[in-house]
C-alpha cells in the first residue's frame, strides 16, 4: 500500500505503508486522520497498491472511494 497526496496536477509519493503492519481500524483512522490535514491544506490522499485486506475493511466502513481502482 503506497500514499499518494494530489493537488491541482502536482503528486507527491509519501511512500509505502510497513507491509508487515497489522489491518485494523487503527490503520484506518491514521490514514484518515492524514487525510484531514492534507486536506486542510487543499491536499487530496489516494491509497494505492491496495492489499485485499485494506481494501475489505475500506469498503466495511464505507471509504472506499479514497483507494485507487
């Protein structure tokens, strides 16, 4: 799982997530708390190379529109 930040035409790669990091809502609530400060600064956050595992509990908690397809 790799954190991409957009902003008007601009990407910037954060970089991946540790790959051996356990998939829970804890994870969900750090990247969605990265969210709400790129944000704040008219940044956008895209989740991409997805494990199924991130993707499932996206999709359970209804934020699936933050991965990439």
């Amino acid at each position: 799982m790799v954190v991409v930040l957009e902003q008007g035409g601009t990407t910037v790669r954060l970089g991946p997530v540790d790959p051996t990091r356990r998939c829970d809502l804890g994870l969900v609530d750090d990247l969605l708390r990265v969210q709400h400060h790129a944000a704040r600064l008219g940044w956008t956050l895209r989740i991409v190379e997805v494990r199924d595992d991130l993707r499932e509990l996206f999709e359970l908690v209804g934020l699936v529109e933050r991965l990439e397809p």
